[in-house]
C-alpha cells in the first residue's frame, strides 16, 4: 500500500517531507464532520461571509442566476464526444458547485433538489471513463463536492449511492499503472486534485483507500510542480493551460490544508509563488493574452488568480485587465448556461477576503522565466509596447512549431498575432494523427500548429525540427535572445534572435543566421490583422484601427516583402482565421551563408527617427 511505503518514495523522488508528512488511516478517521472541504467542518462560515463582501455580493449574484437557468435543464447523461466523456463531467462540475453554492447562500431546497438529481444521475453511469482519466477526475470532484455540501440533506440511501460511486468509478479505477500518476503535465494535477477531494469525503468508509489515494498525490506532486513552475513561475503550455493545471492545484491545496491543516509542503516548490506574476506578464498592454501553445484568445482569470493573490499576500496581481474581466463576468447574464463555465469560479468565494477592493495601478514590467525553465518565456512590456518571446521545442506538452516566436503590442494594437489553439475533437474525428509528435507528423500539416502560421524564420519552406528547442541565451529590462540552432539543424549552422524594447516603445529585432545554403530562400513571416504598404524606401507600413506601425531594414542584401491571406494557406481541416494575412520578408541566402539584418518596429506615435 501506498501509505506504508511512503517515506520510501519519498526518497526515490527527491521529494522534502519530513517523517511526519504521511498521512495515515488513522489520521483519516479523525477528519471534521460534513462539509469539510474548504471550511474545515465549521460549516459555511466563510463562504458566506465572503459572499457579503461588495465583490461577493457581485459574484454571488451571477452564481444565483446561473443555478436559477439551470433548474430547468434535464441532468446529464452519459454521452461521449469522440473519445471523452469530458464535456459531460465538465458540466455536471459546473452545475453541482453553481447549484450547491447557491443552496448554502440562500437555503432555498429547489437548489439541493436540482443538485441532488444531477449527482444521482451521474453515479448511476455505468462509469465515467477511465480511458480518458481526466474525465473521472472532474466528475469525482464534482460529486465529492456535492456529496460533502449537501450532506445533511440527502438520505442515508442517496449518501451511499454518491460514496460508493465516487469509491468504485473513481478512486478504486486510479490504481494500477497510470502515465498520469507520475506525469509532468496539467493531467497529473489535474487528476490528483480530483481524486483527493474523493478521497477526503469518502475517508470515513475505507481510511486505507484514502490514505493511499492521498499520499500518492503528496509523492507525485512536486515533480510536476517543479517542470511547471521552476524557477520563475512560467507553465510551459501556455497561459490557457496555466488556467487548467493551477486551477487544479490549487484546488489541491486548499482541500489539504484545510482538511488536514496542512499543504505538505506543495506551496514551497519553486516557483510556485511567482507563478501569479508570470500569468500576469502573459497579457498584454491590451489585455490581450500571449496565447503560445494551445492557448485561448480571451483574458485568463479565475479561481486560481484569486487564490494565489490571498495565498502568497500578492494584491499587486490583481491587475485592471483581471478586475475588468472579473467584473464582466459577473455582471453577464447569459440566455443559456447549459454548458460548463467556469465551473470552478464559485469556490472562489472562499478567496474573496483576500482580493483587494481594487485594481493594482502598478504595471508588470519585464519578466523572464530563466534559462532553466521547461520552456523559457521572456516579457518586455513599458508604457507603449510590449513584446512576448517564446523558446522551447515543439515536441513539448501542447507543442507548436513556434520556439522563437513572438508578438508585438504598441499603441493598443496587437501587430503580431499568435493564433493559439485548434479544435483538437474535430481533427481527431477526421483522422489526423495529432498526438504523433515525429517530424512527419500530421500535426505539423495544421495551420494554427505547424510553423506557417508563426512570427518566425523559415529557410526554404521547411519546418523546424521537432527534437530542437530555443533557448534562451540572455535577457535583461529591456533585451532577450534566444538560440534557435537545434531548430533548423541541416538547414544552418546558427540562427539567433535578438529583441530590444526601447523606452520610447520602438523594438529593434536582430537576426543572425549563419551556415545558410547559398542561394536559399529565406524569409521572416509576421501574421497580423494589419493592412499592409510598401514604402518607396522599401520599409512596411501597416496600419490598424487608427494606428500605424513602420518597419525599416537594415541590412546588405536585396528582399522584398509579400503580404498571403492566411485562406491561402488553410487547408481544410483547418480552422478558418478570416482577417488575418502572413507577411514575409523574404531574401536569398549570399555566397558565405551569413545573413544578418535588424528590423525596427517603430510605432506611429514615436516621432523621431530610428
């Protein structure tokens, strides 16, 4: 059993407990009564005195409205898409916390009834996916959430029914050989997070399950928190996936420290607690975010932003382009809530006596993740402009073929876009062989995922290899330079890139490419909304929503810029990206192999010359 071999694989891991870090069967049959998640058995004190805070009020609110609509749904039913149950288990989480949070704020029965029925209906499925284990994880979070809030409303029938399904079609299926136990991705915490919530509300029933279920967590945790977090905080599949994996751990966190009145430790990897601060350098001056990876266009924030604000004592995080979309969010009164939201958002109300009345007005300046990180990101970010830089490889977690890519923000304009994630079901369902990361991979043929779509050198049309990673050489306030050499071996010898932010908000990118083929085409491609025109000087400008942005070549060789509507390059499978065009600048590689050229981005509000 897992419990009594604790210390042991503590050991193998390199994990820092101490002796009395195992949490044992005994331990687990001393937990406070029902609820005890989150509150510690003293009932619903502090979600309810949080929802009488001005911001709790607001979000209480939308969390009334949202389990006002869905009463009148039908629960879920077991239905996969394609090959996961996860929209289903996404949905029932969803609902059970919007439902059961709003039966502890008003006390009103239809709520618990409505909840009831959902949490029924789903242990009666005849299970909830193991193939695909993120399933089981939301959907044993969502009855343990429900199981552990409404448990003095149901009958000792409805009890047993919940606790056995949340034991036999969620914890008991986690042992045995999973690659997520001792995963290095958003899975692990993901998985572990949920299964421990069961654990915790069903300790009562078998103490050795639970200890087991729990410690396993406690020994598996550190590793991902370390490839996620270390040094500096940066997560390596981009800020959508920051959202999903530290959502989770969070989750993690509060339900051991205040069930078990400990975090064991989990706070204290590296980086963790910076990891609020590069979430925050990963949105722009226009809030956008730097959607690298598989990430989302919208603004990231949730319950883990709110959590790590009150966690680690950080009120300068909470940043206007959050407390805007915090507000927005809870003001939104959708005709329809029938598909999971944000389904752990009203566990933040747990948070809330920690989130400052209002918005920091101190900007995130420049922020890197260090050399060391799993995929170091650098942040150059004044008045004006900001400019985000991704290394890595694309082999990585989420992968794209875009280590060295960047984007560019001056004047309130995003000029170089990243267009971040594809609808992963849908190109599964046509039979592309997306999780195939070789060289030859279909993944690589789509157009958001693959190197045409990417603000990146491209020597004769080729892509980038796979098994290379940009790494970053350098980086200071206003300076980063990535080597990108393993990602175009047999194509050059070296490629680097170097990007300087001036304070007048002018970006001077330097490119260095040596051992070129001579006579090969090479060109730099930058995808943007903006409408492009060539100066008689033989600089670009490109123009926007009012704004403008010239851009000057300096260097000894010939090159021309062409501007493609990126329709011409979709296939179709792909996700169509109407208004947005790749301009190149493409040149020949000379006799010796050397090119070397600087482009300054030189916004339309900076008067002076370059």
């Amino acid at each position: 059993m897992i419990a009594k071999t604790f210390l042991a694989v503590l050991a193998a891991t390199g994990a820092v407990w101490c002796a009395a870090a195992a949490v044992t069967a005994d331990r687990l049959r001393q937990l406070p009564p029902h609820p005890r998640l989150f509150d510690g058995g003293r009932g619903f004190e502090l979600l309810r005195r949080n929802a009488r805070l001005p911001q709790g009020r607001e979000l209480a609110t939308r969390i009334l409205y949202d389990a006002g609509k869905m009463c009148d749904y039908p629960p879920e039913q077991r239905k996969l898409t394609g090959r996961r149950l996860l929209e289903v288990s996404r949905n029932v989480l969803f609902r059970v916390n919007t439902l059961t949070t709003a039966w502890v704020l008003t006390g009103d029965r239809k709520f618990a009834d409505r909840a009831t029925a959902e949490l029924l209906a789903a242990a009666a499925f005849s299970d909830w996916n193991p193939a695909h284990f993120l399933d089981v994880a939301e959907m044993t979070l969502a009855l343990a959430l429900g199981y552990d809030r409404l448990y003095s409303e149901l009958t000792p029938e409805q009890r047993t029914v919940l606790a056995r399904a949340i034991r036999e079609k969620g914890l008991k299926p986690s042992l045995g050989k999973h690659w997520w136990v001792a995963g290095s991705n958003n899975w692990t915490q993901v998985c572990h997070a949920g299964l421990t919530a069961g654990a915790l509300v069903t300790a009562e029933d078998d103490p050795e399950l639970a200890a087991d279920i729990i410690n396993r967590a406690l020994v598996n945790l550190p590793r991902v928190m370390k490839k996620s977090y270390a040094p500096n905080g940066a997560y390596p599949e981009g800020p959508m996936y920051w959202s999903y994996g530290t959502e989770f751990n969070v989750l993690l966190l509060a339900l051991l420290e205040r069930t078990l009145g400990s975090d064991f430790g989990l706070a204290g990897q590296p980086g963790f607690a910076r990891t609020g601060a590069y979430l925050s350098a990963m949105h722009g001056n226009t809030g956008q975010p730097f959607s690298y990876a598989d990430a989302g266009s919208s603004p990231v924030f949730g319950y883990a932003n709110i959590f790590l604000i009150k966690y680690f004592h950080q009120p300068e995080l909470f940043s206007r382009t959050q407390s805007e979309q915090f507000l927005r969010r809870n003001a939104a009164r959708p005709e329809s809530v029938q598909f999971h939201g944000d389904r752990l958002l009203p566990l933040a109300l747990y948070e809330l006596d920690g989130l400052p009345e209002r918005p920091s007005d101190r900007s995130p300046g420049s922020y890197s993740s260090g050399k060391e990180a799993a995929v170091p990101v650098t942040v150059h970010r004044n008045r004006t402009s900001y400019v985000g830089i991704k290394g890595g490889s694309p082999s990585g977690p989420h992968g794209h073929m875009d280590g060295g890519s960047f984007i560019f923000e001056s004047d309130g304009v995003r000029w170089f876009h990243d267009l971040g994630a594809e609808d992963y079901t849908r190109l599964e369902q046509r039979g592309l062989d997306l999780w195939n990361m070789s060289q030859n991979s279909d993944r690589w043929t789509v157009f958001r995922l693959g190197i045409q779509s990417h603000n990146l050198p491209v020597i004769d049309r080729q892509r980038q290899q796979v098994k290379g990673s940009a790494r970053l050489r350098s980086c200071n306030d206003q300076v980063s330079e990535f080597d990108l050499s393993t990602l175009y071996r047999g194509q050059a010898d070296t490629v680097r890139r170097r990007w300087q932010l001036e304070d007048s908000g002018r970006l001077r990118l330097r490119e260095q490419l040596t051992g070129l083929k001579p006579g090969v085409p090479v060109e730099f491609q930058f995808l943007t909304r903006a409408r492009p025109t060539v100066n008689a000087d033989g600089s670009l400008k490109l123009e926007e929503a009012g704004r403008s942005l010239r851009i000057d070549v300096a260097g000894t060789l010939p090159y021309r810029w062409d501007s493609v509507e990126t329709r011409e390059l979709e296939q179709e499978f792909d996700r169509p990206n109407p208004g947005f065009r790749l301009l190149r600048l493409q040149l020949s590689a000379p006799a010796d192999g050397k090119l070397e050229l600087t482009l300054t981005l030189t916004p339309g509000t900076v008067r002076s010359t370059p």
